[in-house]
C-alpha cells in the first residue's frame, strides 16, 4: 500500500517538475525561515537567567525629556541605589555598575582593558557570579580591592591562584589588591565584565 502511495507521488513530482520544485522550495524556505526565529526568540530570553535571582532582579533607566527630544539610557544616578533601599521597603538591596577601561601595567607594557566596572560590595549578592577563589562577601569592602575573571587571571598571571597578588594601572599610583576571582561571565548576560 505503500509502495503504491510512493510511486503515485514520484509520478505526480516528475509530470509537474517547476510545480514541484516550487512547492517544495518553499516549504524548505518557510520552516527554515521559522526554525530562525525561534532559535533568535530563544536566544533572546535565555539572556540573564543563569542569575538564581533573575526575576527579582531589575535595572533603572533614565528617561530625560528635553524640549521635543526624548533619550532613553541604560544608566541613573549613583544616589538613586541608596535613595532606592532607603525609601522604597520592596527593594531589598541594589548595587551600582559603572563601566570603564583602564590601562594596566604588565611587564612594563600598557595593556587597555575596555571591560572593567566599578562596583559597589553588593554585586556578589544580586548576580550569581561562582568565586573561583576568595570570599566573595568581604571581596570588596576595601578600597582598591579587584575581583578579576579566571581568564584575565590567566591572561596576567598564568594562573587562576592570583588573590593577595596585584594589579597596577597607569596614572594611579596606588596598589589594587586582587581579592577574589570569578569564573568568566556567560555569553548570554547583558554585561560582560573582566
């Protein structure tokens, strides 16, 4: 039964070959156009949800009108954080990242790192960040404390075990304490940090 059903299509296929071709062409076209779609859509909501807190966890914009211009940033200012916990009793704790690039000294070369932030002690409670090495709740409560990546610790010292060791940037003369080491972000975050 079928075999007749097979030969019956093969026949039909050959007799209307552009028809065929068409048909074919464009049903290939149509399930490869939305298998795409789905795996962007998928890829796009799986963004940040490594965090254990990810639907506790929000970000405030600042929207700022300026006659009949309207901007939208990514960005609010460091007073609002703490403004935030103090009078708002929903928000239970809040964490402020400024990114930057530094240039850091290494064997007597400059080395840019466009991927630093600073950040305040808080960060290691909000985003789930798995220490490598060091105690992430006391990393850093100090000044000049640095928590780095396991691949910018290999990329400066060769190894993963870096915490009491330091870094150097260029035109601050004070010493910057590595306390902890993080493993590298996930691809799928928001911010990629070193």
């Amino acid at each position: 039964m079928f075999r007749n059903y097979f030969r019956t299509s093969v026949r039909s296929l050959s007799k209307n070959k552009g028809f065929s071709f068409l048909n074919v062409y464009g049903l290939a076209l149509g399930l490869t156009c939305c298998l795409l779609i789905l795996f962007f859509v998928l890829d796009e909501l799986s963004y940040d949800k490594f965090n254990t807190k990810a639907e506790r966890i929000y970000r405030v914009n600042t929207d700022t009108k300026y006659g009949a211009s309207f901007s939208s940033r990514a960005i609010a200012a460091p007073a609002v954080a703490l403004s935030m916990v103090k009078d708002f009793p929903e928000v239970e704790k809040a964490v402020r990242l400024f990114p930057d690039q530094e240039y850091v000294k290494k064997d007597g070369q400059m080395i840019l790192e466009d991927k630093m932030a600073y950040a305040d002690a808080d960060i290691f409670d909000i985003f789930t960040l798995p220490a490598v090495e060091g105690n992430l709740n006391i990393a850093l409560i100090h000044p000049h404390s640095v928590v780095i990546t396991e691949s910018t610790a290999k990329k400066y010292f060769n190894t993963i075990h870096v915490v009491g060791k330091t870094f150097n940037f260029f035109g601050d003369s004070s010493v910057h304490n590595i306390t902890g080491v993080i493993q590298d972000m996930p691809i799928q975050s928001h911010f990629h940090f070193d």
